[in-house]
C-alpha cells in the first residue's frame, strides 16, 4: 500500500487528537495521486491557521495570527487536549481571510448532549458583513452557509451563495472531525464526517461570482455571531484542531 508524508498528514488532519507543531506540519501537499475523499483532486494547499487548543489559545501556523481570546464565562482548556465551551462563553478567533479563494475549514468538535435548538459554529457574520454561517441544527444536522458578494439587508432571498447540511445527523458525547471544502473549480461546497463525504451542494449556475461577501472583522466568532444583540455564546460544545488552508485544485 503506498504511504507518504503526505498521507499521513491527512490522517492527522482527519482523525487525530493529538497535535504535531506547526514546523513539523508545514503546508501538507495534499495531492489528488496520494489522496482521495476530502482532498480529492488537490493539487497543492498552503497552511492559513492552525488552532489545536491543546495548552494554548494560540495560532501555531506559520502565520503566528495570535490567540484566541475568550468571551464570557464557562470557556476553559482543558488537560486532555481540547477547549471547552459553553454558553454564555464563546471564542473570537482571529480572522483568516477566505474570501475570494477554494479552502477547506476542518476541525473536532465533541457535542455533550443532542441540540434542542439552533447552536453557533463558526461564523464572520456581522451586521451588513454576513460572509459564512456555521450551525448545529435543531435535528441533529450541520449546516455551513456562504453568502454572496452583493450588497443585501439580510432578506434577499438571491443573497446566499451556496449552502450545504450533513445528511445525517452527528455524532453525540463523542468526537468527530468535521472537513468542508469549498471548491470554485467545480462550484461545490462539501462536508465530510470523519473522513467521509456526508453532503454536497452546487452554486447555481446564474451566479458567476463565487467570491464571497466582504466582512471586515479582525476576529470571526466560534460559539456566537456578531449581528446578534447582545452578542452571547449559543454553543455547547467541546472543540480541538482548528485549520484553515488554501486549497489549489
């Protein structure tokens, strides 16, 4: 069976708990010759960041972009190689810069009970800036949400760019990895669940654009979303392995 550096990385990537330091992670070559579901058809991805909240809030790619900082309470790392949040608490992450690019967003994530309600992933969605939405959803499922470069209130019902939810529910009181992959190659935003392709969705056609929507936060929030008043954690959740790469098809 071939085996390379490169694999391995993905492997990491995929499946691991336990965090490499960002010299020896690099920028994994993840090619579409050594590898298949997530990073299928890849040619080359470069490192964007790289939070794996094991003893530290801070960013340990080569772009060093800082911590994490902590929002309110019941946010806390944790020995066993994670961090913890609960509401009211959530994370501002520093912001990485995903806009015009394909990329791919991975990371693990335990969620301690089943959700009753809508709670807040990951989200750049500030007032008159909304740019991507992250949720697990009432039933179970997850849900990440691009929207477009055009000027909107928040009601257009042509302003969101694509939209993707797993096609089943998630695992609970157990961690998973969690990989989108946003493709402008082939106008596709993918989710896998460990490793495996869960859902995909397509652009519509009559959209040419594919950037998407300009947002100016220097941080984006993990746990929460900016628009909301006050701005307070939604999220009962246990995370570890934040990436963020650019990804070359």
């Amino acid at each position: 069976m071939f085996f390379s550096i490169a694999f391995a990385a993905y492997l990491w990537l995929s499946l691991s708990l336990v965090p490499i330091s960002a010299a020896s992670l690099g920028a994994p070559d993840l090619t579409s010759r050594q590898l298949g579901g997530p990073f299928q058809g890849v040619l080359s991805s470069t490192l964007l960041g790289y939070w794996p909240f094991v003893g530290t809030y801070y960013d340990l790619s080569p772009n060093a972009r800082g911590p994490a900082l902590v929002n309110g309470a019941n946010v806390a790392l944790s020995p066993l190689g994670y961090v913890e949040i609960r509401q009211p608490g959530f994370l501002s992450i520093p912001a990485v810069d995903i806009r015009t690019i394909s990329f791919a967003i991975t990371f693990t994530l335990r969620l301690p009970s089943a959700p009753t309600s809508r709670q807040i992933l990951l989200s750049n969605w500030k007032t008159n800036e909304w740019q991507y939405l992250m949720t697990v959803d009432a039933a179970g499922t997850m849900t990440f949400l691009l929207r477009r470069n055009i000027n909107t209130n928040g009601s257009n019902p042509t302003q969101d760019l694509v939209s993707v939810t797993t096609a089943a529910t998630v695992p609970i009181g157990t961690f998973f990895n969690v990989i989108y992959t946003y493709n402008t190659s082939q106008r596709t935003l993918s989710v896998y669940i460990n490793g495996i392709l869960s859902a995909s969705a397509v652009v519509p056609s009559q959209f040419t654009d594919l950037t998407l929507h300009n947002a100016t936060q220097t941080y984006v929030q993990f746990g929460s979303k900016a628009d909301d008043t006050p701005v307070t954690g939604k999220l009962n959740a246990d995370l570890s392995q934040l990436l963020f790469l650019k990804l070359a098809f």
